[in-house]
C-alpha cells in the first residue's frame, strides 16, 4: 500500500469544541487565576446582554467558593429573562451556538463560545457537570439541568434534566466547579474585574461573595438603562470580494439593483442604480449570475460612488454622565472629566470611542496611572502591552497636560486613572480571548483624540487649582499685614478700626459681599451689597438663612427650610459690576443673621461670605 494511502487512512475531521479542549489557552484559559476571571466573565457577561436585551435593570450575583485545595465553585445568577428549556443545552454546551455572530449590532458576546468554552474547561479541570437552572416567568416552571460538551461532535449531553423548585420569578443560574486560584490585591483578580464591571455598567447591581464569605456589593449609579443598539445591514465600505461573492450567489433577491438595496445599509435607489452604472452592470441582472470578474467591478464602484456613512443606532455607548457617575462611584478623586467622541468608521464597521479621566484624591502620586480599558462594556484585564488603547494613550505627550512621562512617551505618573471605552459593531481583537484591541489607525486616532480631550481639562483644572492656591498664600499673608496696619494707624489717630475687607477684596480681585441692617418700626431693612473687582465674569447663587418671617423680598426666591426660611439670588456680575439686593424681615432689634452663604464660587475669590 502506498504512503499515501496509509496517511490518508488516519484523515479525520475534528470538531471546534474537541480543537478547543486541547487549545484552551486560545481563550483564556492559561492560568489558575485567569481561568477563573474568564469562567465568572463569561456568565456575567452573558447575564447583562440578557437583562439589557429584555430591558431589565441587572442584579447579578456572583460567588466563589473553595470545593477543594486547588478547586473553585462559580455561581453566576442574575434576574434576566431566562432561557427556553429546548435552548439551555446548546447555549450552554455547544461552542459557536448563539444569536448574535450574524447581528450587526454592539453586543459583549457574539462568537457563542464564551459560556460554553467556560463548561468546556470545568469539565476538562473537575470532571463534573455544569449545573443550569432557568426560568422564564412566574407562570412557568424553573428547568434544571446537569450538562457536558461532547467534544467529539460538539454537542451537549444532557445527565440530568427535570423541574425544579426556585424563588426567582425569572433569570438563569449557572453552577461550574474548576481547577482555578483566587487572588486578591491585583488588578488581574475578581474583584478589580467587577468593580470595572461596575464602573463601565453603572445601571447594574452586582454582588461578590469570595471564597471567606466576605461580600462585596457594588450597587447601581443610575436607574436609567442604555439605549437598545439596533440590527443594521452590512455596509458596502471594507466589504471583502469572497463575502461579496458570498452574498451575490445565496441572496433570494432577483435583481441586482434589489440586492443592493436590502442587503447593505445606506444603499437607496439612485445610489444603487449609481454602482451598478459605475460597474457595467445591468440593474436588473440576477445576483447568482454575476461572474467574478463582475463582482471585481461591483467592489470597485462600491470605492468610487458617495455612500452615506452606516447608522449609529448599532451602538450603546454609556455616555458622558454615566461614566462620570461610575468613576465618581468607585474612586475617591478630586476632578473627573469625562467625553463620548463622534462616530467613526472602520471597515464599515461603525464605532464610538469614550473616555474620562479621574485625578486626584487618595490615588498614589508617584506609580504609574491606572488605564481602564473597554470594549463594548467589557473589562480588558489582560495583555495590557498589546492593546490599541494602551499604545495611544503612550503615545500622549502628557507633559503637556502637568504629569510626569519619562522620555517623553509611555504611561504619565501620577494621581489618575484614565479610562477609555470602545463601542463597535465589530470590535478588532488581537485574539479569540478579547484581551486586546488592535491597532486599527481609525481607532488609534479617535483614542488619542479622546484622550487628549480629557487630558485637556485636567490641566485646565490643575491650573486653576495652582492659581487659586496662590491667591489663598496671597490673601493669608495680606489677612495677617493689614490689619496690624490699620490697628496701629487707628490707634494713632484715636479712631475706630474701618472694616478693611472691601481694601483687601480690592487688593485680591475678589467678589466682595457687604451687608447693612437698618431697623424700622415694623420690622428690619437688609441690604446687601455685591462688587466684582475680579477681571472676570463671576457667577453664583447667594443665599440668606435665618429665622424671621420675610415681609418683602423682591427679587429672591423663598424657600422654607426646617423651622429656618432661605432667600436665594442669582448673581451674574462681569469686571467691575455693583449690585445691591435687599429685603425687609420681621424682627426687633438687631437681628442675629450669620454670614451669607454663596454657592458655586471658589472661597479663594469671594470676600464677606461663607463657600459651599
């Protein structure tokens, strides 16, 4: 027998799922403590696209337990709306099974393999079954059921199945023991991976129990849910000519001009007909008889006529308060700057950068900053190095934004976190275990961009933090001069000490805020005098708390507060300005009325009131 008949005897195909158990590292499973973090990312992932997909505010419940020296327990539950029994073994035990791999949408998850690779490696790690239980609604049984992969044929095989009792009236358990290693105190670790979860998800509730039974709640920002992303079609630009090919020779459409029109976003009729002038092409020709050579010219026209950009209604991005309020939740800082750029397209895949910036506080000063990185919602814990997001934000001259960078590029020292989050249709990772973004140059500019946007206002915030501590220093030392002054010259003289605060507001270029009580028969007159010596416009809310009843107050908003009443102004004076508000309250007597109270304005710039 020839060699080539004995080589051809051992030929066999294999099956994804049987690829996968022995190139597990592929997705993440190359470490003890990675292994964990991917198998609790899977099932958390999967519970927020399920809840945000049927508009249900999360509330995911995460807990590992010790089932061994070296082996873990992993319960992911959430409140979603459940799977349909016929569905639970092939979601969860049949890799590249799932709604989402043909949807041109933002999604976390949309090869189907997340979930079940995780199965896969609990049953390759403990040799047990992976345990489901799902319901629907309340009206509706909860189904249990006991699964593993076939790895042969990539399919699942059901060990046990039945009804079951269970609290929920909705949502998806899942149980799978492994071979894993908790840690703490790293940013590669369960607990950085919900908090980050947390931040870039601020309507979600999550709940970790770790392995000591200490838990951790990182309850929601908001009660808003994100916007739904909407399904588009393919868009003509980045189309590949084998996809194109593809499409012509499956597509039901019986006329060219018709394929163009329903099988590609932004594609009308005159721009149809436009490309298939542009290619030579009869409009009316049927797709499966278009020749490759004709095809060639189809792509080419798609390069050459003006077609619009694809529909942004594909994406979800968080948003620029959303982000804010996620950062502002977790970190203890003194400034925060958040943007969510325009749209972008690569490849005709549309995508949106964000990114925020957070300074200050309890962050150590001297190590490095911390980048958050994200990818349709996702925490990027891994592969730091390689990522898109990293190189851009090295390549940042942050000297120019007041933090330290050695050589001029690299990741800045300093008090900050910067976080930047990609939304695509079609996120370009480096790997199938989506640690990393690659260097696509549409996405490296808009990252950059969106870095430096925030960047920007750091440094107009450290500016203005630098200016205002020289005024304090400056106003301090005049506080202590002038009066001794004044003291000396009055006692000289033999006359009353004057109030200097309106010479040292002068000085300062500060608001000044002066008050004059006059008693009348019924009652007591108040006015209240305020110049701006500033070179700036000035802006404010002032207001007056005390106890008496107000008889007139023209032009202040009263308000009751306790057994107290409130009067509040607006105030807006440009450089130089005067203005004088008054009002008449009930009292006898000189009235016991503590300093005015102002309201969004530094305390460096304002003299004769009290700053909240």
């Amino acid at each position: 027998m020839a060699i080539a008949e004995e080589l051809a005897k051992k030929q066999r195909a294999i099956s994804v799922a049987e690829f996968f158990e022995k190139n597990r590292q592929i997705l993440g499973f190359d470490s003890a403590p990675r292994s964990l973090i991917t198998c609790v990312k899977e099932a958390v992932d999967n519970a927020l696209d399920a809840c945000e997909d049927a508009s249900i505010l999360p509330d995911i419940f995460v807990q590992v337990s010790r089932a061994g020296d070296d082996a873990f327990l992993v319960t992911v539950e959430d409140n979603g709306p459940g799977i349909v029994r016929e569905q639970i073994p092939r979601i969860f035990a049949k890799l590249l099974y799932g709604s989402r791999f043909h949807v041109l949408k933002q999604s976390r998850g949309q090869q189907g393999i997340g979930i079940s690779a995780a199965v896969l490696y609990s049953q390759l790690t403990s040799g047990k079954p992976t345990k489901i239980t799902s319901r629907i609604g309340l009206n509706d049984p909860a189904n249990y059921y006991e699964l593993i992969i076939n790895t042969k044929v990539n399919e699942p095989e059901i060990l046990v199945e039945r009804i079951t009792d269970w609290d929920r009236p909705h949502g998806t358990r899942i149980e799978m023991e492994i071979e894993a290693s908790y840690v703490r105190g790293r940013r590669q670790s369960i607990y950085e991976y919900m908090k980050s979860t947390a931040i870039v998800n601020p309507h979600a509730r999550l709940t970790l129990i770790e392995p000591d039974g200490n838990m951790i709640i990182f309850d929601r920002a908001t009660d808003i849910m994100p916007p739904q992303p909407k399904e588009i079609m393919p868009h003509p630009d980045g189309m590949e000519l084998g996809t194109l090919i593809k499409m012509l020779r499956y597509t039901e459409r019986q006329k060219l001009v018709s394929f163009l029109m329903n099988e590609f976003s932004r594609m009308g009729r005159k721009t149809a007909e436009d490309i298939c002038k542009d290619a030579a092409i009869d409009p009316n020709e049927l797709p499966a008889n278009i020749s490759h050579d004709q095809a060639k010219h189809l792509l080419g026209a798609f390069r050459k006529v003006k077609i619009q950009a694809p529909p942004m209604d594909c994406l979800s991005p968080i948003g620029e308060d959303q982000i804010y309020k996620g950062l502002e939740k977790e970190y203890d800082v003194d400034f925060i700057s958040t943007t969510t750029r325009s749209a972008a397209v690569h490849s005709g895949n549309p995508f949106i950068v964000e990114a925020g910036i957070a300074f200050g506080g309890s962050l150590p000063k001297e190590d490095r900053i911390e980048i958050l990185r994200f990818a349709n919602k996702v925490p990027l814990l891994y592969q730091q190095g390689g990522c898109a997001i990293t190189h851009a934000i090295s390549d940042v001259n942050w000297k120019n934004y007041e933090l330290n960078q050695s050589g001029g590029n690299g990741i800045p020292v300093g008090p900050a976190v910067v976080f930047v989050h990609v939304a695509s249709t079609k996120v370009p990772f480096t790997s199938e275990s989506k640690d990393a973004i690659a260097d696509i140059p549409e996405i490296l500019n808009e990252i950059k961009l969106a870095v430096q946007e925030v960047a920007r206002d750091t440094k107009n915030y450290l500016s203005r933090q630098k200016l205002l501590e020289r005024r304090k220093d400056k106003e301090e030392i005049i506080k202590k001069i002038l009066p001794k002054m004044v003291a000396k010259v009055s006692s000289i003289l033999g006359k009353e000490e004057p109030d200097i605060r309106p010479v040292i507001a002068k000085i300062m270029g500060n608001v000044l805020v002066q008050r004059e009580v006059t008693p009348k028969a019924d009652g007591c007159f108040v006015s209240l005098k305020i110049r701006n010596f500033d070179e700036h416009a000035r802006s404010f809310k002032l207001h007056e708390l005390f106890k008496y009843e107000v008889l007139e107050a023209p032009e202040a908003k009263i308000m009751k507060v306790g057994n107290s009443t409130s009067l509040v102004w607006k105030i807006s004076l440009v450089p130089g300005e005067q203005k004088v508000l008054s009002y008449n309250i009930e009292c006898s007597g000189t009235p016991e009325l503590q300093a005015p109270i102002a309201e969004g304005i530094d305390e460096e710039v304002i003299t004769g009131a009290k700053v909240v």
